[in-house]
C-alpha cells in the first residue's frame, strides 16, 4: 500500500469507505489529524460504527499523559486482562492478545489513539517509540494489528520530525481533515436542517455566508453558531435567521475568542 496525503471534507466522513476504514481492513497504520472541531471524532465514531464487530475488536485509546506502559494497558484492560507493571511484560501480553484475536477468533485488532498529539507534550517520547514495538509484531497470517493515530495538527508535525523516521516509514495513510468551504459550509447547514424536518429556507445565504466566515469553516464552531441563531430567532419571533441576527448573536451570546474569522 502506497502512503499518501488523502484530504477529507465532512462530507467524506460521513461515507461507509473512507481512508480509515481501509487502513483497518488492510491491517495498516493510519495518521488522522486537523484542525479542533474539524471531525476526527466523527470520523472515529462513523468508522467505529460500519466496521463488523464479528471481524474486527476495536479498542479506544484516549489519555493526555499517555505512557508506554498505558498505552498496552488501557487496550488490555479493556479486553478483560490485568497488565502487567512493567513495559516489556504489558507487551508481551498484549501481543499473546492479539494473537487470540486474530489466529484463534479469526479477528482483526483496531487500536485508536485519540489526542496522539499530546504524548510528547509531556515528555512520553518512549510512547513514541514503543508504538515501533507494537508495529513490530507478526504472526504467519499478517500484520494482527490496524493502528490510527488521531489528534490535533501538532500531531503530524510531531511524527514527520526527525528522531520518528522509523514511525513514519511505517505509516500507510495520511488523513488531513480540512475546514470546510463556503459551499461546503451552506452543504453542511442545510443538510442539518433536513435531518431535523425542515426543507423551509430559515436562514438567508447573506446569513448562510457570515456564519461561514466567523466560524472559519470549522464544524463545531458552525454548529454553536446556528443553535444560538435558532434560539434567538424564536426568542425574537423571527421566522428568518438574517444577516443581522447572526450579528448579533456573534458579538453578544458567544464568548469572545470562538468565533475564528
């Protein structure tokens, strides 16, 4: 499998065959990371919700101070076993586990690691390096492990540095999940609006086009935005969401450092 930078808009997220989904069917190493708010969270949920639970055991890995030794204890501990105290012993058994899965139960094994950025924010720069070790790992069936590093943009900084040659070499797919566009952005909102019964127009595209600019065309800041808008159209008995509206709701029901455009 050739490694490559796929770039990924909301709307990809939402489909059953993304870059995630087949670094997992392919028991290969996949780095995801954006912008906060982007969508990897939705990413991770929409991948974990397609993928067989009769084919696939997935383990979800999320802690800010990230050691190697929890980095094997947090999947063992979620499979039934006490981890052993020491590093080395933890991995042993993690291997002995994902040896069951795969040659016994005929499974394949999905590692997350959620918040991958923050390992080397605390100096755990042997997490890093113990990830070679579990990648390490084979059996005569084929790699028995599908392993997705998930964070914030520092994350792909911190893994195409120098001293991570051996950790990048050994990544399969690259997934950058962009803000949205302004099209993008009118796309998303409507497609919301259906999901919750409306095919009405309540919000004008001069107003469509503000949220757009003040949210950057980050997700989550979009969603705040327009559920503030709602609430203070009907407070207001105002069946449009304007220009003015979305104004007034940027300068006075959000907090001052949200809005990013």
């Amino acid at each position: 499998m050739k490694s490559g930078i796929l770039t990924l808009s909301v709307r990809a997220v939402s489909r059953q065959h993304g870059a995630s989904a087949l670094c997992c069917q392919k028991q290969a190493v996949c780095c995801t990371y954006s912008s906060p708010g982007c969508g990897k969270s939705t990413l991770l949920r929409a991948l974990s919700a397609e993928l067989d639970d009769d084919k696939y055991t997935i383990l979800y890995v999320s802690d800010s101070n990230l050691s190697a030794r929890w980095l094997y204890a947090i999947p063992l501990t979620k499979m039934g076993y006490e981890a052993k105290f020491h590093t080395k012993d933890a991995r042993i058994q993690l291997q002995d586990m994902l040896y069951k899965e795969m040659e016994v139960k005929g499974k394949n094994v999905v590692i997350i690691v959620d918040e991958a950025h923050l390992v080397d924010h605390h100096n755990n720069r042997s997490t890093l390096q113990e990830i070679r070790f579990m990648l390490n790992c084979e059996f005569d069936s084929g790699d028995p492990l599908s392993l997705i590093l998930s964070g914030q943009n520092e994350l792909w900084d911190l893994i195409a540095h120098k001293d991570h040659k051996a950790i990048i070499q050994r990544i399969d797919q690259i997934c950058k999940i962009p803000a949205l566009d302004n099209w993008q952005v009118a796309q998303y909102i409507e497609t919301h609006l259906k999901y919750a019964g409306t095919d009405d127009t309540i919000i004008s595209s001069a107003a469509i086009e503000m949220i757009s600019n003040a949210s950057a065309g980050v997700p989550r800041v979009i969603n705040k935005i327009c559920t503030h808008s709602l609430i203070y159209a009907a407070k207001c008995r105002q069946s449009v969401i304007n220009e003015d509206l979305v104004r007034a709701v940027i300068e006075r029901e959000l907090p001052p450092n949200m809005c990013l455009g």
